[in-house]
C-alpha cells in the first residue's frame, strides 16, 4: 500500500474514533441527566 491509502485509512480511522466519542459522550448517564435538566426548566417556567 502506497501513503495515500494510509493516509485514506489514518483519517478514516480517525473520524470513526471521533465518531465513537461523541455517541458516548451524548448517550452517557450523567450528560442525559443534565441536558434533561434544562427542558424541566423550561417547562417549570411556564
């Protein structure tokens, strides 16, 4: 394999890593606590 196709797999590999960590981090318990936090906070201003 020549650079380009490692260089091709590098940023694939790469934005598939990025990609793991962002549904983790939105999935994640503590994150779904807080981001639920502020639409009862909207509601309760109503």
């Amino acid at each position: 394999m020549d650079l380009a196709s490692f260089l091709y797999l590098g940023v694939t590999f790469g934005l598939f890593v990025i990609f793991a960590l962002i549904v983790v981090r939105t999935y994640s318990k503590k994150r779904k606590d807080e981001g639920e936090a502020a639409k009862y906070q909207m509601m309760d201003d109503d």
